[in-house]
C-alpha cells in the first residue's frame, strides 16, 4: 500500500491543486484573495512535490522492481511539480 501512495502521491497533489485553484478562482473571481490564495496553494503543492522529490531520490535498495516503482514516482512527482508550476503561473503573472 506504500509503494502506491509514492507511486500516485505526486498525480494526487496535481489533482488536489487542480481542484483548489479551481475553487479560489470560482469563489473570489478577479479579487486579489483569489490570486493570493492560488500562490499559497501553489507552493503548498510544489513543497509537496519536492518533499516526495527528495524522498523518492534515495534508493530502496530493493530488486528490479521496486527500483523501477521508485523511478516511476520519481518521475510522476517531477510532472506534477512542472504542471502545478504551469497551472499557478497565470494567476501568479497577473
């Protein structure tokens, strides 16, 4: 059951952010506490990302296939962390 929540962990902070700048942008449409709170949920969800970056760099020492799971999450935490960035970035610039 570990092994799945690294493995989803960064697609569930993609979605959890997804979902939460969603929310702020349809409760407080064009107010600044629609932008503040996309910032602060963008870096709550990129120190997630990166708390898992850092987890997950650190091998398992374990047989073929927990190595390739590890890479696997390792690399789905990296595209969340570049798709949050993407997501929060228009509300960060305006």
């Amino acid at each position: 059951m570990r092994a799945w929540a690294y493995m989803l962990g960064g697609l569930i902070v993609w979605t959890v952010h997804f979902f939460a700048i969603y929310i702020a942008a349809s409760v407080f449409p064009g107010l600044p506490l629609g932008h503040v709170l996309t910032l602060l949920i963008t870096l709550a969800c990129l120190a997630a990302d990166a708390w898992l970056i850092v987890r997950l760099r650190v091998p398992s020492g374990g047989d073929d296939f927990r190595e390739w799971m590890r890479k696997l999450a390792l690399v789905g935490a990296g595209i969340s962390a570049i798709s949050v960035l993407w997501q929060g970035l228009p509300a960060l610039i305006v």
